[in-house]
C-alpha cells in the first residue's frame, strides 16, 4: 500500500475517534498577559516537556465518547525559558 493511503487513512480513523486540533496553536494567541481572577483559566492539565509515551497520556482524555463538560484543556510546555517569543 502507499504511505500516503495509509497515513490519510490513520488521520482520518484519529479524527473520528478523538477530539483533535491540526497543528500547533499560536503561541501569540493563547498567551494572556495575567491568568490572576481569569475564568477561562482553569482546570487545564499542563505537562511540561515531551514523554515517549505522552501520546498514550493524551488519547484517553481526547475520546470522542467523552461529553464536553468532561473535556479538560492540555497544555505542553516545551523548550526553553529564553526561546520564547516576544519580549
């Protein structure tokens, strides 16, 4: 089979199974100046760095049969300090 069958179907199968975005969000875009007293700021799971497993760790909390009050937001923090953006 082609690689690229195979790739289109295995994203097709995750879309269908799971909660999923396309690509990276914009660091500029969810980065907000005070999280103190901001409501859309809570019950975020935060993983900092990369895991080997870390897609295992994410998949369960991303099943399609899981209802949208049981969704949590995952945020991944990655790099380092000084490789921020901005300022």
């Amino acid at each position: 089979m082609d690689s690229q069958y195979i790739h289109e179907a295995e994203n097709k199968k995750l879309m269908a199974e799971y909660y999923v975005t396309e690509g990276r969000a914009d660091l500029m875009n969810v980065t907000l100046a005070s999280l103190e007293n901001n409501p859309s700021v809570k019950n975020h799971i935060i993983v900092c760095g990369i895991h080997s497993a870390i897609k295992s760790f994410i998949m369960p909390l991303r099943k399609r049969y899981l209802k949208d009050h049981q969704l949590q937001k995952i945020v991944i923090i990655t790099g380092e300090p000084d490789e921020r953006g901005g300022d």
